[in-house]
C-alpha cells in the first residue's frame, strides 16, 4: 500500500476573493455608518431642561440601538475573519462604537 494514499492530502487555501472581500467591506462599512449616524443622534440629544425627559429617553434609545448595532456588527465581522475573507483589523470599529455607546448609557447620560 501507498503512503501517500493513507495520508491525506492537504491543500493550500486559496486566497479569498476579491469580489466576495469587497461585499464583505461593503457591508460592514454600511453598517458602521448606520451605528455611527444613531451614535451621532445620541450624543446630540441633549434636553433643553429639567422638564424635558424627552429628549434623555431619544437619547438612551438611540444609544441602545447603536449597541445593538456594533454588536450585530462584530458578529458579522467575527464571520467574515473567520471565513478569512477580511482581516482582524475590522473589529476595531465596531469596538470602539460599542464603547462610545456603553459612554454614552452609563457615564455620559444627558442630565435633566
């Protein structure tokens, strides 16, 4: 009997192409928009007074959809690392979303 035969054969990976990196980067970019315009919103909500509660609860909403957002985001991203179609390098926006938005729920609330 062959050795070879009862071995198996590895074969080099391909590199991922360019077309399915390019919707991968095209789809995470709309989605970082997306989490970045609801930050935005948050951040710019700001109540005219004590008697406006209003504005704080747009405000805590956007910013819990936003982090919603970054973290449907990072999901996706962790697929598409994984899948080797993107780099690591990808995760960093979604973090640094998520940490603006977890800022803007806990530290940096818009006071009444």
């Amino acid at each position: 009997m062959n050795e070879t035969s009862t071995m198996t054969r590895q074969h080099p990976r391909s590199a991922p192409h360019p077309i399915g990196a390019a919707v991968c980067a095209v789809v995470l970019t709309v989605g970082n928009l997306a989490t970045g315009y609801l930050l935005l919103l948050a951040y710019a909500a700001e109540p005219a007074g004590s008697w406006d509660s209003e504005s704080g609860a747009h405000s805590n909403f956007a910013a819990g959809l936003a982090l919603a957002f970054a973290a449907v985001i990072t999901l996706l991203t962790w697929v598409f690392v994984k899948a080797e179609w993107l780099r690591r390098w990808w995760f960093t926006l979604p973090a640094l979303l998520a940490f603006a938005a977890v800022l803007r729920l806990t530290l940096l609330v818009p006071e009444l």
